[in-house]
C-alpha cells in the first residue's frame, strides 16, 4: 500500500443538486402502476416562505402504529412482504396520502414468484430537477408486527408528509416520499426502485433520507454517517437540544438508504439501535439499560405497539421533518471544508499487544475542536478484542472503543471526540490493543478532520 502519512486531504463532496428540470413522467414509466393525482388547488397554491419545520404530534405518529399494529391483528399477526397484512398496510398509508393531495404511484415487482409493492408520493410543485426523498420500509417479519422494524420509520415518515400538506409547503426542491416492500428479504423493494430509473432519473434526486427503526426502547440517538451535509443538519438538530449523537454502524449498508449510495446518491438518516448491546458509556449518556440490546424484541412476535419508547419516537419524527423543511428549501450551505490529515500505512497488530500509527497535524492554529472526527478502517477477524484510543500530541487519551462480546470482523467507521482542550497542530496517535489470543488484524488506514 502507498504511504501518504500527514497528507491532507479535502472533505468529502457535499450534497449535490442536480438540476436538470426534467417532470416526472419519466419515473412514472418506469414500472409504476397506479397514480392518484393531486387536486388542481394543491399544484396552483402559491408558494410559502421559508419557514422552519412544524413539531410533528406524537399523538399522529402513535396512531399510525396503531392502525399497523390493527393490520397485522387482523392479518395473521405480521405485514411481511407477500402476505395480506403488507398490502393492507400499503393501502392505509395511500389512503392518508390521496386525502392529503398527493400523487401516489404503487409499483409492483416479483420476489421469489410473490407480488410486492413500493408505494412513492410526490409532493406537487418544487424543481423536480433537484428531488428531495425520505423514505421507509413498511414491511415486518413474518414473525410479528413489526412495529418498532420498521413502523416506527413508516408512520414518521407518513406523518411528516401529512404535515407538508397541512402546512401547504411549497419548498424549492421537489419533495418525495416512499415505503419500501421486501426490505426485509434484502433490500428488494428499494433495489428495484433505484434499478427502474435511468441514469437521468437518478441524478435527479438530490438526497434520500431513511428511517429504519426510530423508536427502539431501549434507545440511542445514531445518525448515518455518509453525506455530510445530511449527516450535519441532523446532528446540529440533536446538538441544539442537548442530545449526543454517535455515527451509526450496527446496520450501514443493511437498509434502504444503501441502493441510493450504490448509485451515487447522498444520503442519510436516523436509528435507535437493533440487536447490539448498549454500553454502560451509551447508557450514561442517553440512559436505558447498559448490557441490554437496544430493541430485544427485535425480529420478534414482541415487536408490537408496547415495543416504542415515546420520547426517541417524538425527538426522531421532530428531526426528520426538520431535515426535509431544512434540507429541501434550496438554502442549505455545504458543511466548510475540514482539514484532514491521514495515515494509510499498514500497522499490524500485535496478538495480542499495543501498536500506535502516528497522524502529524501541521498548519493549524489553536485548538482541535468539539467534534474531532476520527475515521478508522482496522481489519480484524474478531474486533470484540480490541480497544482502541485516540491520543493527543500531549499524551491525554480519549477511548473510541472497548473491548466486549462483539463476534463481528473490522472495525470501520467515523468516532466524534471532543478534543477542544487540546491543541490541534502536532502527532496524534490511533493505539489499538488486541487484548486477547487467537484473532488477528492489523489497522488499514485512520483519518483526522478537523
């Protein structure tokens, strides 16, 4: 591997806009079946200022739940794709969407010899060369309700449209929703959305935003970490109203968002947890149980309307919207360009033993600051060994991972350090300790941003 230690780098890309000016007839082609068009009034409603984000009713979103969890009662108790509690569900959600003035498009496909189906909403009016998506999966597993995985991020997203049309919003980018069939069985419905579009269609859409399981009881607050400006307007939403955040790693790559990434579309988005174990550190900061995963009804007959922690439904339905008012209004800034400074020297780890790669921080004046990103891409057959610590040129060090019953491989993902009391120019150091026998790896690359 070539060595490139010290060097810096630019930030990533930020949201991009596309702007080819093009209508929809041409996602409306490919493969969808059915359109509710809007009444006249809706398109030729003048256009509303920028204004921030209403407070999406709890109340709204819970009896969304409510009408899932009625679906699959009357259902065979689920809504998984193929079986007659989805379809039910696919009709609830259109039903609230034709009400409210959207055109709302089923496009059907086939997995595995059984019918499925992806419900979009289109919002009139905006550019729809410069298309906004916020988007969920609708159906469970076969095994239960679903509604925590994934009703939670259905009936949010369901509830933040139903509040553009009440508030008659009329954002410079084109709004879009939809609810994904088949997620589930591999990402099937959203896979075949985004296969169904033209090169054209697909540069048209600006951002997609996702939500898979947003009210997990046992919660923490994760954000995607993937575009930064998404990735940026929901963690300023958190940070204003004093909730930490962490980069999500549990699912990256195993929900609907990762069709769009595939394809070169920013995206980003919210989740509370899975089947991971909370920390007793995750604990201290957001509360719940330490040592008890973030949904233990995951996957399970248990995931029903008692399944839902109220306040990280509320807190997770308020930032979607705040993201689509945000992030669709034609105003939103790139994140400044960060200075980053990276080691791409292999560093093998010792089994068991303590290695450290230097990362030498020139040209900067002053402090590092409160969100010190580090990025990691550690290699390892087992990484439930490892401890991992960034250290400052100073020597204080600040713990990014513990070690635990973790049976994945590689540890790849971006920590947030508040380093603000350190000075920023100097040599920092990632050190990682194999604190066990038998398993093997060695650090691939790691990455400061400031």
């Amino acid at each position: 591997m070539p060595t490139h230690a010290g060097r810096r780098l630019p930030r990533r890309s930020s949201l991009h806009r596309a702007g080819l000016g093009a209508g929809l007839a041409g996602v409306l082609a490919a493969g969808l079946l059915t359109a509710t068009t809007a009444p006249a009034t809706a398109e030729t409603a003048p256009a509303a200022p920028a204004a921030p984000a209403p407070d999406i009713p709890l109340t709204n979103v819970k009896a969304h739940l409510s009408q899932f969890q009625a679906i699959a009662g009357a259902n065979g108790g689920n809504r998984a794709h193929g079986r007659p509690g989805y379809r039910a569900s696919v009709d609830y959600v259109k039903g609230e969407l034709d009400a409210a003035g959207y055109t709302t498009t089923l496009q059907q496909f086939t997995y595995n010899g059984t019918t499925g189906y992806n419900l979009i909403a289109d919002w009139p009016g905006g550019d729809s060369g410069a298309v906004l998506m916020s988007g969920a999966h609708l159906d469970s597993v076969s095994s239960g309700a679903g509604i925590n995985d994934n009703g939670s991020g259905s009936a949010a997203v369901l509830e933040t449209a139903l509040a553009v049309a009440r508030a008659g919003y009329q954002p410079d980018k084109h709004l879009r929703f939809a609810w994904w069939g088949a997620e589930e069985l591999g990402l099937v419905g959203s896979k075949h959305y985004v296969n169904s579009l033209s090169s054209t269609e697909r540069s048209r859409i600006d951002g997609y935003l996702n939500f898979d399981m947003i009210g997990s009881p046992n919660a923490g607050y994760f954000v995607y970490d993937d575009d930064p400006a998404i990735e940026r307007v929901f963690k300023d939403w958190f940070a204003a109203k004093g909730i930490p955040t962490e980069i999500e790693t549990e699912g990256d790559g195993r929900s609907d968002h990762a069709p769009f990434k595939s394809a070169g579309v920013p995206v980003g988005g919210l989740f509370t947890g899975a089947g991971r174990v909370k920390t007793s550190a995750q604990a201290q900061k957001w509360g719940g149980t330490a040592g008890q995963a973030f949904d233990r009804c995951y996957h399970s007959s248990c995931d029903t309307t008692a399944n839902v922690n109220d306040t990280a439904l509320d807190r997770n339905s308020d930032a979607a919207a705040h993201a689509v008012w945000t992030l669709s209004s034609g105003a939103t800034t790139p994140p400044p360009d960060g200075d980053t400074f990276e080691n791409t020297d292999d560093h093998q780890i010792p089994d068991p033993g303590t290695v450290e790669s230097p990362v030498s921080v020139t040209g900067l004046a002053g402090n590092a600051p409160s969100d010190l990103e580090v990025g990691v891409d550690i290699r390892h057959t087992y990484r439930g060994d490892l401890v991992i610590d960034l250290v400052a040129p100073d020597g204080s060090s600040y713990r990014l991972k513990n070690s635990g019953w973790d049976s994945g491989d590689d540890v790849i993902t971006t920590y947030t350090v508040n380093a603000s009391s350190e000075a920023a120019s100097g040599t920092w150091r990632l050190r990682v300790r194999d604190v066990y026998r038998s398993d093997s790896g060695y650090i691939d690359s790691w990455k400061l941003t400031f």
